[in-house]
C-alpha cells in the first residue's frame, strides 16, 4: 500500500505568506505535479472547497502530487482580496514552490470558479504549466477571452445548469479556442455541482488518462 503525505506549510507570497497544503506519496509517480485553485474568497471560498478537495483528489489519486492554498486574505493566507489581480501573483507562488519541489515535473494548472478565472491566466503563459483545467468556468460575468490564444491542452467541466456560466456561452468560447480541448457538460449540474461530484471526477480522470495513459497504471492497486 502506498504512503501518502498530507502536509499544510505556507508559501511566500506577493503579499505575505500564503496557506497551502501539499499532498504527496512516496511512490514514483508520473512526470506530473498540479496546482488547484479555489473559488472566490470573499464568497467564502477556500482550498476546502468540495469541488476543489474533489479536483485534488482525483489528480492525486492517479499519482500526482498536488498542491492547494487559500488565495490572499482567504484562511490563513495574508494580504486582501485584489479583485483577481494580485491573485495572478499567489498563483505563480504556487507554481514557483511546486516547480521547486518537484522539478521534474510539468505542471496541469486546475481551478474551479474564481480559481479558474485567475488560475487559468497565469497558466496560459507561464511556461511551467503545461495543461488546463477549468470546473464552474464563470463565463457570463468574466473575462475569459484570454483563452483564444492558448494553445495548450484544455478540459472544462460545467454544469448544465450553472447559474454563472451558461451553457451556450461556454459552447461559443470554447468554440473558438485553439486545440487540443475539451467541455463536459454534468446534466442537471448546477455551479457547485451539487450530488454531482462523481461526475466531476470521472471527466477529469479519463480526459488525464486519455493523454497520460501511464496514469491508469500509476492509480491502479
């Protein structure tokens, strides 16, 4: 049986120290570290939430190790809440401390709501990160048309019903945007995903083993 590590330690951020947790195994896993990004903070979001604990479970469950933290003035984290601009910067924090540790690795770049507002930016161009993926994309009251431009691979996963990111819009962005991509759409799914989580996990487990089919093996028993 592999050992998993759950650790919380602070990252130094633009703005003061951020609260983070790390989960890792001692196992050889896949050449491969994520970073999960939270919903809005002043909504009360947090690296606890469900969706987020979902996203990160998953991915570690297929060998990754994975880290979480609470965006500025969120938990522990210091600094306030810069309205998703400051945030870019406790993104690439997140990154620059995973890169450290696991320097072999690429980085897939995950968000749900806010997180993936924010967290998806950073990703496009930082050279690090090397996928995407959005749960709750916010697209009917966010600026997401950064996306057009990159050309990363890219998973979304939205509910059929989310109050913040209709369907039709998130069909007409992602009909722009650049290969390799996905949208899975979890009928009846509102934004938070509500008794629908498992849904949620499954995309995002065939669509990371579709592209890394050693990942099947790295979660296998």
């Amino acid at each position: 049986m592999t050992k998993a590590y759950h650790r919380t330690l602070f990252l130094k951020g633009p703005a003061g120290r951020l609260e983070a947790m790390l989960w890792s195994s001692i196992r050889a896993g896949p050449a491969l570290a994520a970073v999960v990004c939270h919903p809005h903070p002043l909504y009360g979001g947090t690296m606890h939430n469900k969706v987020v604990f979902r996203v990160a479970k998953t991915l570690h469950g297929l060998g990754l190790p994975v880290l979480r933290f609470n965006f500025r003035g969120a938990g522990l984290s210091e600094g306030t809440h810069d309205e998703g601009q400051g945030e870019t910067g406790d993104v690439r924090a997140a990154i620059e401390y995973m890169s450290r540790e696991f320097h072999w690795c690429q980085i897939v770049l995950a968000g749900f709501s806010f997180g993936a507002w924010v967290g998806l930016r950073v990703g496009c161009v930082e050279s690090r990160v090397g996928e995407l993926v959005g749960v709750g994309i916010p697209v009917d009251n966010s600026d997401l048309s950064y996306l057009i431009d990159c050309k990363k691979p890219k998973l979304f996963i939205q509910g059929s019903r989310d109050q913040y990111g209709a369907r039709e819009t998130v069909e007409a962005l992602v009909s722009r945007l650049p290969e390799p991509k996905r949208a899975v759409f979890v009928q009846g799914a509102d934004h938070f995903f509500a008794g629908k989580l498992d849904r949620v996990e499954a995309a995002l487990r065939d669509w990371m083993v579709e592209r890394h089919p050693e990942l099947g093996e790295a979660a296998a028993p």
